[in-house]
C-alpha cells in the first residue's frame, strides 16, 4: 500500500480530534522533525480548524541531535538554559495542547557514548522535573508517528527505502484504525468503550495484588494500591474536563502498583529499545519491590545502568494489561519504538508512576503521591512481559484469586 492524501487526512484529522481533541482557543504546541514538514502542515491546519488560537511548532531533527552529542561538551548539552526554563514556565502558564509526531531513527545515537547521553538527559530532566509535574494531569497531549526512512529501514532492513516507508505507514495505519473507506473516528470510540469497560471491571474488583505466572519463568507478585484506578484509552485534562487520548495506538489498560511492594521475576518477551541501543533475553528480579538483580543476554551493562539511574528507577511505576490480538502484536514485527512496542502486550514499567492514578491525583505534589505509594524517578520504561501463556490472577483482600489473563489474553 501507498500512502495518499486522503488517508493522510484522516490520519490527521484524528490525531487533532479524536487524540488531541483540540478545542476553540487553546494553543497547540507541536513537535516534530523537519523531515514530516508536509504532515506538519496538514495537522496545523487541522488544529486551526478545530478552533486552536495559535500552533506553535518545536522542529526536530535526528542529525542535528547526534552532531550536538558528537562535538558539544557535556556540561553545555546538560544546561538548560534561562530561555528554556522561561518557555517552559510559559508551558505551565498556557497549559497548551502538545502534538507530539514520533519518527525517529532507533539507531540516532548509536556512535554516541550512551554514558554522556544519559547523563545529560539525568541532568535536563532534573531540571525540567519541577514543570513537568506542574502540567502532568492538566493539559491535553497526543503522542502519534509518521514513518522516517530511517526508521522504516530499520524496522524493514531488506526493503529498499520507498517500499521500507510503505510497510512502516501500513502498520502504523494498521494499528491506528485508518482504512481506506473506513470510519476511524466510529472505529476509535468502539475501542476505547471497550478498554473503558474493562478499566471499570478491574476497578469494581479491588484487587490488592496481582500474581503473573508463564512457562517462560516470569513468577511475580506485585501489590496494587486500594484506591488506585485502573485507567485505559483516554485521559481527563483537570483543567478543563476534555477528554483526549495521549498515545495512538493504545491498547493498554494500566494503573500505578505501590511502589517498593513486588517480588520475583519478570522475564522479557520482546527486546527494549532505550537511549538507541537495545536490551536483549532479559529478565529483572525483584525482592522488597526492589529490582534486585537483572540478566540480560545482550545490554546487561545498559540494563544495570538504567536501573541505577537514581532511587526510583529500580521500582515500579507502571502494571499495564494488553492482550495478545492487539493490532500492533498481529503487525508481527518490533518498531523499535515504546509507543508501539508496549502496546503490543502486557507490560510493566521501572520508574514514574502515575499520580493521576489516585482520586484527585492531578492535585498532589508529586511528594504527596509517594507517600501514597506512587514510585517516582526521572526515567519510565516500559519492558514487554506479555508471553503466549500469561496468566495473571488479580489477587482479592481475603486471598481469594480471580482469574484476569489467561493465555496471554484476558480471562
Ligand atoms: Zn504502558
């Protein structure tokens, strides 16, 4: 299949509408590499006519991110700079609506030493913490791809380019519910009634724990908190009440475990993709809801240092239930990228959890969220734990389990 322009609309128009779910007068923020420049313009449109008062576009660019990393010192990529932190205090003022189009090249920063990456990172994000968490709840934002060639060609290394892209926007189509002729807005609201409703059964059960078992070796326990929610689809902006849906796909129904309470092992279905380098067979053992040890049969190293990455990082932030027929898992192949690749099956995250998780959540400081068991650190990654045969047991106060997962897919 090729890409055209009516696809593309619709691609668009969703991404405004359904995800980002634009309303008269608010800002829209826009990121994307200047590459998509075309698609860019497509979705500025789209949010002008939805009623955006102004769209501002922050440009990308996957070259212009390594030459910095290659040649800029470490202490000058690591400062964030008087004028960023003011456009970030703007961010908390205006509270605009981000669009963010993902199309990065996996292998960007391949060449570059993974060491400097994530320490520069560490340090920006330190910096950026406190603002972030002043908007977390409280704006609407939407994270969608548009394919790169490079990207594609890593997902597709045999194809020549153009065939390479084609395969990518199939997929991504795929999984986002745009078909030629289809109704994707009507496809959108089945799915997420869907993913609502089993959100609200998890949420009617009050589970206390949930215990994973597989062939694979994954044995593991992990403790919810009482009056966490189990969330799925789409999110409310506290600010204004619109609804909106923050990743397209998504195919998870998530909640925040009390974090430092789980034990045993998870084992990886799917290898993790993170600072451009990958994480292979690997599995994470957990004692006093603390990743203990971790093997990994390629990127132990990368592995170790993620979790090290500061207090948080070797706790939970994140349980999320995907079943196996989701779109992305039947596309059969890894895209190297989480907003994909976790939504292929269940997974768990290491590090932030999500405050808006506990009744009146988006109002708590993120110190008032750990100490109602929400784990916090700079980094969240997801890592796939969904085998074939997962079975998950939501685990009652008396002790009484009721079966969630069977099969890899729900009970
Ligand atoms: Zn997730």
């Amino acid at each position: 299949m090729s890409i055209n322009g009516s696809l593309l609309q619709k691609y668009a128009e969703l991404i405004v509408r359904t995800g980002a779910n634009v309303r008269p007068g608010q800002t829209v923020q826009l990121t994307v590499a200047v590459e998509q420049h075309e698609f860019a313009a497509l979705l500025t449109e789209e949010c002008y006519r939805a009623g955006a008062k102004k769209v501002n576009v922050d440009w990308t660019s996957d070259d212009q991110s390594r030459l910095n990393f290659q040649y800029a010192d470490e202490q000058v990529l690591a400062a964030v700079l008087p004028w960023e932190e003011a456009k970030l205090q703007q961010m908390v003022e205006d509270l605009p609506v981000r669009i963010f189009i993902e199309s990065e090249d996996p292998d960007a920063m391949k060449s570059i030493n993974p060491r400097k990456l994530s320490s520069v990172m560490q340090s920006r994000a330190t910096v950026a913490k406190p603002y972030r968490n002043a908007i977390e709840g409280r704006h609407q934002w939407v994270i969608a791809a548009h394919p790169s060639v490079r990207w594609a060609k890593k997902c597709f290394p045999e194809d020549e380019d153009a065939a390479a892209v084609d395969k990518l926007w199939d997929a991504i189509l795929r999984t986002v519910r745009v078909h030629e002729g289809g109704d994707a807005v009507a496809a959108w609201k089945k799915h997420t009634d869907f993913m609502e409703e089993k959100a609200a059964w998890l949420n009617a059960q009050r589970f206390s724990s949930l215990r994973y078992r597989s062939a694979n070796g994954t044995d593991f326990t992990v403790d919810l908190i009482p009056e966490a929610k189990w969330e799925g689809a789409g999110s409310v902006n506290s600010s204004n009440g619109v609804f909106y849906i923050p990743n397209m796909p998504t195919e998870e129904i998530f909640t925040s475990p009390a974090a430092g309470k789980c034990g045993g092992t998870l084992v990886a279905v799917k290898p993790l993709s993170w600072n451009s380098q990958l994480i292979e067979d690997f599995s994470i053992t957990f004692e006093n809801g603390r990743a203990v040890s971790c093997r990994a049969a390629k990127g132990q190293a990368l592995l170790e240092q993620m979790i090290a990455m500061d207090e948080g990082a070797c706790m939970l932030g994140e349980v999320a239930l995907v079943p196996k027929e989701s779109p992305v898992n039947a596309c059969g192949f890894l895209f190297y990228s989480t907003l994909f690749d976790e939504n292929a099956c269940c997974h768990c995250a290491l590090g932030m959890g999500f405050k808006e998780v506990l009744p009146g959540g988006e109002d708590l400081t993120m110190e008032q969220a750990q100490e109602r068991g929400i784990n916090d650190s700079i980094i969240h990654v997801d890592f796939m734990i969904g085998a074939d045969d997962l079975s998950i047991d939501g685990i009652r106060p008396d002790g009484s389990a009721v079966p969630v997962f069977r099969n890899g897919t729900w009970a």
